[in-house]
C-alpha cells in the first residue's frame, strides 16, 4: 500500500541524487552564460531559439527528476529533514534560471517573425507552440532585475509559507472519542469518518476536525495571508486585471469559456439543493442537511472494498473502455505507483505526480475501503493515462493547463461509476446513484463556493490581512449562496479554507473552476463516447496529447465541441440532473 520512489532515486545521499544535483548546477551556470553571451541580439535567431529549447529541455528534465523525489518524499514524511532541505535547495536553484528565462523572453520580444523561424527547424516546429506561449506572455513581464528579485524572494514569502500550512496540517492529530475510547487520529483519517455509515462517528468525526482547527488556524491565516498578498502584488506589477485574469491566461483559458461555464452552473445549482435536501429527509433532517451528513453512505448496500479489490474493480471496468487503458494501470498497480496507506505525516486528500523524465506517475491517496475511495483512486489513475499519452513528447510539450488537467481523471471516474450502476440492483443503484451525485456536488456546488470565497479573500486582501474569523465568515457566505436551502445553515463548515492545500500555493490561484470544466468537458465527451463507440477511443487518446500544445478551446473544437456556449455546459448538466431525477424517484420508493 506504499508506493516505490527508487525508480526516482534510491536516497538523498545515493551517488545518483548527488551526481544529478552537481549535474544540475553544472547545467545553469552554463545555461546563464551562455544567455548572457547570446541573447543580447537577434542574430542567428535560429540557431538561438534551438539551444534555448534544448537547455530549457534538459534542465526540466533533470530538476523534475530531482523535485519531484523531494516532493513525493515529502508527501508522505512531513517531518523528513532531508526532503525539506533538498525542496529549499532545489527552489533556490530554481530561482537562479529566472535570469536566463527573463533574458529569453527579453530576446523573444524582438522576434517579429516567429512563425517563419519555427516552421523553418524541425525542433522548432515541434515547439511552435511552447514559443509562441513565451512570445505572448512578453507583455506581462517586468525587467530582468524586478523578476529575478521576485523568484528569490519567493523562496523566503509564499514557498516559505506554503511549506508552514503544509507542516502544521500534515502533522496535526486529532483529539476524538470514538466507541467510548480516547484517540489521536491523523487529520485524513479524521476526515475519512464523513464515510462512515454510524451516523454518531461522522458527527465526532467533524466536531473533533472542526476542534482539532483551532490549533492552527492563525497560522494557517498568516500563511493564507502572506501567500495571497504576495500573489495580488506580483500580478498588478505583471500588468494583470487581476489574480483571477492570470490564472486564465496561464490556463490558456479565456474569459468568455469561463463564464459561460459558471452562467450553466448557477443555472443548475436548485437542481443540486433538491438532491441535498432530498438527502436531509430520508436521515431525518428538517432544514437542510448538516455539513457532516454531506458524504454520509445512503441506502442499504454500503459497498466497501480492500484495496487490492478496489483495484481488480478498476481495472476489469477500465476494460470494457480500452485494453490499454486497463493494461497500463496494471502496470501501476504491479509496480507499486500508488501510495493508499493513511498515516500520521502523511498529507491528506488524493494526487497524482506523473514523472516525465522516467515515463511513470505516482499516486496518493488515503484509501479507506469506501466506494468514493474507490473511484478516487479511478479519477487519479486517469491523471496518470492523461501523462501516458503525453509521455513520448518533449518535456517542454508536455504541460497542459489546469482546466484540462481533470479531464482524464474525471473522465475514468465516469466509466467506473457507470460500470458500477449497469451491474446494480435498485438498492445498490441507490448508493451508487448517491455516491455520484455527492461527488459531483462537491465538483460544481463545492467548487462553485470556493470559486466565491477566493474571489472575495483577493477583494478583501487588497486593503487589509484577514483574520481567523473574517475567514470563516467569507467561507461560510460562499457556502450559504452554493448550497442554498441544501444545507442547514447553522451546521456549515467554516473551515474549508484551511484544509485544501491549493489555497495556499502561489501558482495555484483559483484552482476550482478547472475541476468544474474538468468533470462537464468529460461528461460531454463522456457522452460522444456513448454515441461513437470504439472509434471515440482513438481520438480521445489523440485528444490527450493534443492538451500540451493547444490553448482549451482548440483542444475542444478537434472534437466539435464550443466550450464558449453556454449550451455545451448545461448538456453535460443536464445528464447530472437525470441522475438526481432517477436517486430521488429510487429514494421514494
């Protein structure tokens, strides 16, 4: 139930990890002279342009190696000094290729004539479109000195930060009495109890995590507030409208994509609130359902697995999709990619790395035996398809944005869920129905209420640091217009900002609304497969390639889709409210 690192490295003190850091500092230096010798003119842009693309390539290639065996080690060893250290060194050496970088962009700004350069090398042609994202974002960026300063200082601000929350809340036990006996728990396995069918743990279960809380909340909100203040800075100094205009523009994502996406989604929030007080009635509640009863398991049957079962499941109905689809996850299963065992210093919720350079991924995920466990497991191992059919181009094609970074995952979710509801008796559709729904929930209410507060924290961060208690408010407002009269609105969650890591991450501003674009792009394309049968197979895998080199709407177009039509969305929704239809008609049976 551990995952294996050693295909990375074996250790921080192996001659490997040792080699490849000397190895890596050898490369920047070099890389820095050379942009200091040759990037102060247009000359031989050609020729310029290609050695450019084959340092940026090999010094990804060896610092993703290298980061993401500190990071995956982290991951799971919050106390870990050595991996600590090693992600302090490596940001520092990160931030000592801000100058050639700048000094690229610099250079690229004067290239009238990119197109007729890229076409003219076959390495450029191949990175056409990488060049052309570095040419567009020229006009965000500031002078060779104002970014070098804001990459180190970085590594003192908001990394620095980010790497506090994430010790305080890995580490963090706690305090519960479940069956009459005093325990300490870690914080996942705390908010696993949510699951439970004893309806007395899931409200221990909360009562003790929203306790637990206290412990770190004005930390947390130093660390939310000194993160978010550096993010507003840095993006009015870019010349951004906003955090939020940044995030589209890095997710190559536009305006009218966005909107059009939320206009569907407040569309169909009452749909939603039918479903949760549907919920509320059938275990006894009045006004709405407490924020504890939000994954309670529903009807008779509460399908559990062991893991190895869970895995079996997967893989047998990834097959009725595509056999290398099931066969690859196989492989991961086999050669332990995934990490599943909850414990103490281990961070919570569910992930997946996919390791370029070494044409692998790895999963975590804090498996507990429950069938939303089970398909989460699903929806991280689409991640890792998603980075097999990426994994034969460059490193620097590699990188698809945050929108179509769900699409995959979501997609492989679907394929489960649906396998398991053909097979169902009305009682077993009855949980799995609701198990559905409850995810999705989480994926268009849930995120439609961060979407809310994050938008707000940036408006308020704009005059004033925030303390504990202005943040449980927002939290709570957002929550109040998501879920309507869904929820009991005296039994919310006033915390939820403290537990999602992406909050506290300087690059990842807004990272809601990319699950939300994640789970209706997947349930249209869900939908053409239905239709389309096996020739859909291969143009989704071509579709999955395609995410490292195209802006969204290109990506959705190669399948005929107008992600800026409002339509498309409300579609995809609409095959959510059926299934709310069929849970309610089941439920009143």
């Amino acid at each position: 139930m551990r995952w294996s690192l050693n295909e990375l490295y074996t250790s921080f003190d192996s001659k490997e990890y040792i080699s490849d850091l000397e190895k890596l500092d050898s490369l920047i230096s070099e890389f820095s002279k050379w942009a200091n010798d040759n990037l102060n003119s247009t000359d031989n842009a050609i020729e310029k342009i290609e050695v450019y693309v084959q340092y940026s390539s090999t010094i990804n290639t060896l610092f993703s190696k290298l980061f993401s065996f500190a990071s995956l080690t982290n991951a799971v060893e919050a106390k870990n000094e050595k991996a600590l250290q090693y992600l302090d060194k490596l940001r520092v050496k990160s931030s000592d290729l801000t100058k050639p970088d700048v000094q690229f962009q610099s250079f690229m700004k004067n290239i009238d004539n990119l197109d007729e350069i890229a076409n003219s090398s076959e390495v450029l042609k191949e990175h056409k479109f990488y060049l052309k994202q570095i040419k567009e974002r020229t006009k965000y960026m500031l002078s060779e000195k104002e970014e070098v300063l804001i990459s180190k200082m970085s590594n003192t601000g908001s990394s620095a930060w980010s790497n506090l929350q994430n010790m305080v809340s890995s580490t963090l036990l706690v305090d519960i009495n479940i069956d009459g006996e005093d325990k300490q728990l870690p914080l996942p396995a705390a908010r696993n109890l949510a699951y439970d069918k004893d309806p007395v743990k899931r409200k221990a279960g909360y009562e003790a995590e929203l306790k637990a809380y206290k412990k770190i909340e004005e930390s947390s909100a130093a660390a939310l507030n000194g993160i978010k203040g550096e993010v507003i800075t840095t993006s009015e100094l870019r010349g951004y409208h906003s955090p939020l205009d940044e995030t589209l523009v890095k997710s190559r994502m536009d305006e009218k994509t966005l909107y059009a996406m939320i206009t569907a989604m407040r569309e169909f929030l009452p749909e939603f609130h039918k479903y949760y007080r549907k919920k509320a009635e059938l275990l006894g509640y009045e006004n709405g359902l407490p924020f504890y009863e939000m994954f309670a398991p529903m009807g008779e049957v509460n399908r559990t697995f062991t893991y190895d079962e869970a895995m079996k499941y997967i893989i047998d109905n990834f097959r009725t999709f595509s056999n290398r689809l099931a066969d690859f996850v196989q492989n991961a299963y086999d050669n332990n990619w995934l990490d599943v065992e909850p414990r103490e210093g281990k961070r919570g919720g569910a992930f997946c790395s996919n390791l370029h350079p070494i044409k692998e991924s790895r999963i975590l995920s804090n498996f507990n035996g429950s069938f939303s466990n089970m398909t989460t497991l699903a929806h991280e191992l689409g991640h890792a398809y998603h980075g097999l059919n990426l994994r034969d181009e460059s490193i620097l094609n590699s990188r698809y944005p945050m929108p179509i970074a769900e699409t995959a995952s979501i997609f492989c979710e679907t394929i489960v869920v649906n396998a398991a509801l053909r097979e169902a008796s009305n009682e077993e559709a009855l949980s799995i129905l609701e198990a559905s729904i409850s995810d999705a929930g989480q994926v268009i209410v849930d995120i439609y209420s961060r979407f809310l507060f994050e938008s707000e924290l940036f408006e308020r961060r704009k005059t004033h640091a925030l303390s504990v208690n202005e943040l449980k408010e927002i939290m709570m407002d957002a929550q109040k217009q998501a879920y309507g009269d869904g929820l009991d609105h005296n039994v919310l969650h006033p915390y939820m900002w403290l537990n999602k890591p992406h909050y506290y991450s300087a690059g990842l501003n807004f990272y809601n609304f990319p699950y939300a674009f994640g789970l209706l792009f997947s349930k249209g394309l869900y939908a053409e497969y239905l239709k389309r049968g096996e020739e859909f197979v291969k143009e989704y895998d071509e579709l999955l390639n395609a995410t490292g080199k195209n802006n969204i709407r290109d990506v959705a177009l190669r399948m005929g889709i107008d992600v800026h039509d409002p339509e498309f969305f409300r579609n995809s929704l609409r095959l959510i409210e059926k299934d709310i239809e069929k849970f309610i008609e089941l439920a009143s049976k």
